[in-house]
C-alpha cells in the first residue's frame, strides 16, 4: 500500500468517526498519524510520483526570493515578463512554463528575485505532476504570490492553499505560541497560561504516544489547536507571507472589484495592461519587512542612492557591517546612528544595536 492510499485510508476513518470525549483520544492519534504519514510525502523517494527534473534548484540572489505559485495559465508569466524583463515563455494554453524561471526586480534600493514557479495541479502534495518540485521551492522562497484568475472563482485559492498545507508552508500565520521540550523521565507534564478550548489533556497524550514520546513538558502560551501541537512536535513547518495577486481585472465590473478587496492580503492587477503594479510592489515590501540602511562616510554626506538591505531578522549593526565587507568587523570600534533607532542624532552605538529602515550609520574604526 503507497503512502498516498495510507493517508486516504487514515482521513476516511477520521471522517467515519464522531467527535466526542470518548473518541479524543483516538482523533488525536489519527491526526499524529496522518501528520507522519505527510511527512513521508514530504522526502522524495517515498511514495508518489514526480523526480527529480531540472532547474529546479535556482541560485539565491538579493536580499528577498518572491515565488509566484498558481494553477497553468492565470497569467504568473506575463506577471513576471513585465515587473521584471525576463522572458518566460508565455502562452494562451495550460502548462507553458516546465521549469523555474528566475528574474530580480529593484524597488526601493534593494533586489529582490523573483521565481516563476510552473503550475501546480490539484493533488501537487501527493506527488501528482511537478507539484512536489514546485513546492519545495516555494519553501524557500520569503513572500509567495498565489496568482489567481479573477474569472475563475475562489475555489481555486482553496485548492492551492491546501496543497501548500499540506508541504508544511503556513501561510500568513506565526508559529503557534507552544513550548515544548522533551526529557529523559516524569511523563507528560502540561500547563497553560490561558483557557484550552480546542484540546484536552487527552488529545494532547495520543498525539505525543503517536510519536512514542512519554517523557516531554508542554506549555501552552495561547488558545491551541490540535494542529498546531502537530506543527510544534513535527518542527518543519515553515511560515510565510503571502499576497493573493487577482489576475485579468480587465474582464470584470467595478462592483466585483470592489468585492474582490474586501479578500484579505489580496491585490487586483491586470498584469497585460500592467493595472495596478504600484499597489503590489507597495504591498509586497510591506509583507517582505526590510530595513533600508544608508552609509555615511566621515564628513560627508550619507550616500542615499545605494542603502544596504537587511531583513528584519538580521538587522544589526554587526549585520550591517558583514553586509558590506566581513573584514570591517575586525577594525571595529564604534558607529553613530541618525534614525528612529536611537533617541536622539547621532547617537554613539555597539554592534549590537538593531536598526530600523531608513537609518543613517557612520562606522568608526579603531585607528
């Protein structure tokens, strides 16, 4: 039996059973099983189909990677051919793009690349077509544009997030607020800050049995679900931003595309008449969260045509440093900062401080 007939075998019985307090413990464990039996998709060679293929693997360039993942033919290579110049082969039928096709776009200082992912089909995270190709990349990838069709309806976009779910990429969400650690004896031990209406005592031990742990200290920070207990004791989920770019918005009325903004974190564009570009580029810097900073030499004034792009996880003055050259680091003395960063201008900083987008730093160097 492949994994695939496993894993349907497992949501068939989950479907057949009723939720109550005498079947938690036994939903608890068939979730943990499923979640170990995706995990399994996950690794290729083990069930479904799907190579390896080619170009796939896309070197890493700039600061941020934006993937746009959708299904043939929503126009993700016409959308990518105009923010960025590169050519990908663009076609009025389904399945044009075979491989992933990379481009870089400038905006606001910094070079972000852009991946134009082939089209997934429906049944991608059980190893069907390219699908499972396509979606390890969008893994890497710092902000996904899911490109729909806005004259396809929104079950599309349901689709696409379910495949990705089931690849272990959350979309739009922050880790789950559970801290959980494993130890040698003392069994289970749980607590909570806050009240746990989704998830019993119960639940939580056939999913950690599931996983042959016995011994581990559970602390719930927030209102959980089963799921996301799953997420924390799997530990490759990752979580990424993503904006549902709508397509051909030249083929609707106003009074639909004033519906269609009322879908949270989307954006309506014409990617063949280039609509609405200037709201997409603003959004995705805003999802991407980067910090601009400035460099000014002594007695000079600060070179505000070329910032240096940090995320907004390394955005040190040590990050800052090894941005431009590793070696600065070694000769490193002090730096003075203008910006929101500090209270007052210029204030003198260690290495350690964090900046923020649109600072001005002076490095000093030990004579």
């Amino acid at each position: 039996m492949s994994v695939v007939d496993k894993i349907k075998e497992v949501e068939n019985e989950m479907a057949k059973t009723q939720k109550n307090k005498a079947t938690s413990y036994h939903l608890g464990q068939l979730k943990a099983k499923l979640a170990k039996l995706k995990r399994d998709l996950l690794i290729p060679g083990s069930g479904g189909g799907g190579g390896g293929g080619v170009g796939f693997d896309v070197a890493k360039t700039g600061v941020a990677r934006v993937g746009f993942v959708g299904f043939p033919s929503v126009g993700k290579s016409t959308l990518m051919s105009k923010l960025t110049g590169t050519h990908s082969e663009v076609g009025a039928y389904e399945f044009t793009t075979l491989t992933t096709v990379p481009g870089v776009v400038q905006y606001k200082g910094a070079k972000i690349q852009i991946l134009d992912l082939p089209g997934i089909i429906e049944g991608a995270k059980d190893g069907k077509g390219r699908g499972r190709q396509v979606i390890a990349v969008a893994r890497t990838c710092s902000l996904i544009f899911i490109v729909l069709d806005v004259m396809k309806p929104m079950t599309d976009k349901h689709l696409i997030e379910r495949e990705l779910e089931g690849f272990g990429i959350r979309l739009n969400k922050k880790p789950p607020a559970i801290i959980f650690k494993k130890k040698e004896k003392g069994g289970i031990n749980m607590t909570n800050t806050v009240p746990l209406t989704h998830i019993t005592q119960d639940e939580v031990k056939a999913v950690l049995s599931e996983y042959r742990i016995h011994n581990a200290d559970i602390s719930f920070k927030e209102d959980s679900t089963l799921d996301d207990l799953i997420d924390v004791v799997e530990g490759n989920r990752i979580y990424i931003p993503c904006i549902y770019v709508l397509n051909k918005i030249d083929q609707i009325s106003i009074e639909e595309l004033d519906l269609i903004y009322k879908i949270p974190n989307a954006v309506p564009i014409c990617a063949h008449h280039e609509w609405n570009f200037d709201e997409l580029l603003g959004t995705m810097w805003k999802k991407l969260d980067l910090v601009r900073v400035y460099t000014k030499p002594k007695g000079r004034l600060p070179d505000y045509d070329a910032p240096v792009v940090l995320t907004n996880e390394k955005n040190t003055v040590e990050d800052f440093c090894n941005q431009i050259h590793k070696a600065i680091l070694d000769q490193f003395k002090c730096a003075y900062v203008w910006g929101s960063s500090v209270k007052h201008n210029p204030q003198k900083v260690g290495k350690e401080h964090v900046l923020k987008d649109e600072d001005v730093v002076q490095i000093v160097k030990k004579i």
